[in-house]
C-alpha cells in the first residue's frame, strides 16, 4: 500500500513562508499528478496545486498564483510545496495526493 507522509507545517507570522513536504514510498510518481489540496476549519477540501510528472507542467488556484510553488524531487520520490507571503486565510490541514491516495495531512496555522 503505497503511503505519502507530509511534514513542515507550523505556525508562521501573517507574510512568512514554510515549505511542505510529501515523502511518497510505494509509487513511482512519473505518471501521476502530484497534487496539493488544503481543508480550512469548517470549509471543504479545495484544490490548491498540481504537477503533471509526465510534462512537469503545474497548475495553481487563483487564490495562491504568485506566492505557492509546486516541486519535486525525483530521486527522492518526494514532493514540495513552497508557500510564501502567507495569509490568514491561508489557514488549514494541507494533503498530498496522488491517483487515489492521500496523506493524513499537516497543519498551516498563519497567525495575523
């Protein structure tokens, strides 16, 4: 059973930076999306990033455009999300997610 494991949430200042990671075993990501989702607290989980391992092309939702950046590393099987200038909003468990698998998350807290 494949497993993916994110780390690096915390809680940061309004306008600071973390950078998540999604320690993936188990599956080789080169013909998935690596995607991210975020879950606000009483909010749906929505959407946030994808990286397409089979052309490296990436997508963002409108609201992260500019301060989120999707990665990875391919000899570690690992993906990145480098999130920058943060906002409240920003707030909430954040999930890797590739094919149908999902991690159990880590938790963003911005603190204005």
């Amino acid at each position: 059973q494949p497993q993916f494991v994110e780390s690096g949430g915390g809680l940061v200042q309004v306008g600071g930076s973390l950078r998540l990671s999604c320690a993936v075993s188990g599956l080789r990501l080169d013909y998935y999306c690596l995607a991210w989702f975020r879950q606000a607290p009483g909010k749906e989980r929505e959407g946030v990033s994808c990286l397409d391992m089979r052309d490296n092309s990436t997508d963002y939702a409108d609201s992260v455009k500019g301060r989120f950046t999707i990665s990875r590393d391919n000899t570690e099987n690992t993906g990145y999300l480098q999130i920058t200038s943060l906002k409240p909003e920003d707030t909430g468990v954040y999930y890797c997610h590739a094919g149908s698998y999902w991690g159990k998350g880590t938790l963003v807290t911005v603190s204005s």
